[in-house]
C-alpha cells in the first residue's frame, strides 16, 4: 500500500519522471518516504515468513536486510532521497553478518577470532564501493553520499578490533582508511574526506597505545595522546586545505 501510495503520487503530478527531478521537490521527498517505508515493511514482513518456515540460523535476517536493500534501491530510483540512500545503506551494511552467518563464516555473535576481519573488510568494500559511486555522480545528494561512504569505511575499518588476537588489523585498515581520505581530498577538496582522515587518525593512534601498552597508560594518559593526536591531525587538515585551495587557483588561472 506505501508503495503504491508513493506511484501514485508521481502519477497525478506529471509522471513518475516527476519524482526523479527538482521540478517538484516536494512530491519528490514525500514518495521517497512512502518508498522508504514500504521497504521497511516488506522487511519485516520478510523476516516474518522465513521465520515462519522454521529455518535455523541468521536466514530471517538474511531475508529482511536483502528485502530491505532490493527494495531500497528500487524507492531511491523513483525518487532518489537522502532517507532512501540510508535505507539501502542500512539494507547493505546489516545483510553483511547474516551472509557470513549463513555461509558458515561466522558461527556466533562473538567476534573473537579472523570473522571479525572478513566482516570489516566486507564492511569496508561496500563503503568504497559506496564511494566510487558517488564519484561518479550516481547518488543524486553527492555530499551525503561521501559522508556515509566515509562512515562505512570507518566503520569497517575498526570492526576487526573485536579480535583479540587480530585488533593490529583495525589498526592498520584504519590508519590506511585515514591516509586514503587525506588523499582523496587533496584531489576532491570534499570535506567528508578530510572528516574521515582526522577522526581515522584520532582513533588509532590512541587504541594503539592503548593496545601495546597493555593499558598502563590509564585513562588520563589515553586522554592526553587522544587530545594531542586530535590537534595535531587538525592541523595537518588545515595545511591539505590550504594546499587544496591554492591547487584550485592555480588550475583556475591556468584554465
């Protein structure tokens, strides 16, 4: 019913074409939540069937965030919104641990071993995916776009941290998510990509730390090199800022 609701919409206002342009924002962003609502809808109502089949394991969840996902794509393609854009990253990054569960790599909800890894660096592929295209101009709302892009990646990148025994993986894919971001905005002069180097660089550099040093450090120490660190990469984006302005000046006046 939401969904049809939301083609209806776009029918008596011109066409569904309608809710794919600025002509009618309005229109646009109230199809996009019935959109957005059907999806969520049809989710629960997923879970509901697959549980009602007596099928063990992470398949329910598996059948809610794909439907959430499909159909999530399929509401932002009538009426790209920035709820529908989070509708299918929320569809995207949650179908990720119920895949694993049922292909039998992740066996429980404790992440103490290497499922950890393979979850964050699937994480992190689908914020890079998430990324590339917004680069390439296919989300309608590209700022929001990179900042979840980024917020994926961040996220996926400190998931590994849940391993005991592998948590110098987060440190190492955090540290690179930072320097790619600080990268990227030299290039793009977007600041979701100097948000995502300066808070990727506040965080690893005091987990690690905290790590080696066994938490000897104590909380106050932990503080102060999280304080030190957090001035010293906002610093550094100030500088990549300065010179990302100059760049665009001198490739004005060259053009």
């Amino acid at each position: 019913v939401l969904a049809a609701a939301g083609v209806v919409l776009g029918l008596v206002g011109g066409g569904l074409s309608v809710l794919r342009s600025e002509e009618q924002p309005v229109r646009r962003r109230l199809a996009g939540v019935l959109f957005a609502g059907s999806a969520g809808v049809a989710a629960i109502a997923a879970l509901v069937q697959v549980d009602s089949m007596d099928v063990s394991g992470s398949a329910p969840g598996l059948a809610a965030t794909l439907t959430l996902f499909t159909l999530g794509v399929l509401g932002y393609v009538l009426a790209p919104t920035l709820l529908g854009q989070a509708v299918v990253a929320v569809g995207a990054v949650f179908s990720v641990p119920q895949a694993l569960e049922v292909l039998g790599i992740r066996e429980s909800v404790e992440w103490g071993g290497p499922d950890a890894i393979v979850f964050g660096v699937a994480v992190l592929a689908i914020g890079l995916a998430w990324l590339a295209l917004a680069e390439k101009g296919m989300w309608r709302e590209v700022a929001s776009a990179r900042v979840i892009g980024c917020g994926i990646c961040l996220a996926g990148a400190q998931i590994p941290l849940g391993s005991a025994d592998h948590s110098w993986v987060a440190y190492v894919l955090t540290t690179l998510v930072a320097v790619t971001g600080f990268a990227v905005y030299v290039a793009r002069q977007a600041w979701p990509y100097l948000a995502v180097g300066v808070v990727g660089l506040t965080l690893v550099v005091p987990e690690a730390l905290l790590d080696w040093f066994e938490g000897a450090m104590g909380p106050a120490g932990v503080l102060m090199v999280a304080g030190v660190t957090l001035l010293g990469t906002s610093l550094l984006g100030l500088r990549l800022r300065q010179e990302a302005g100059e760049h665009a000046e001198e490739r004005q006046h060259t053009d």
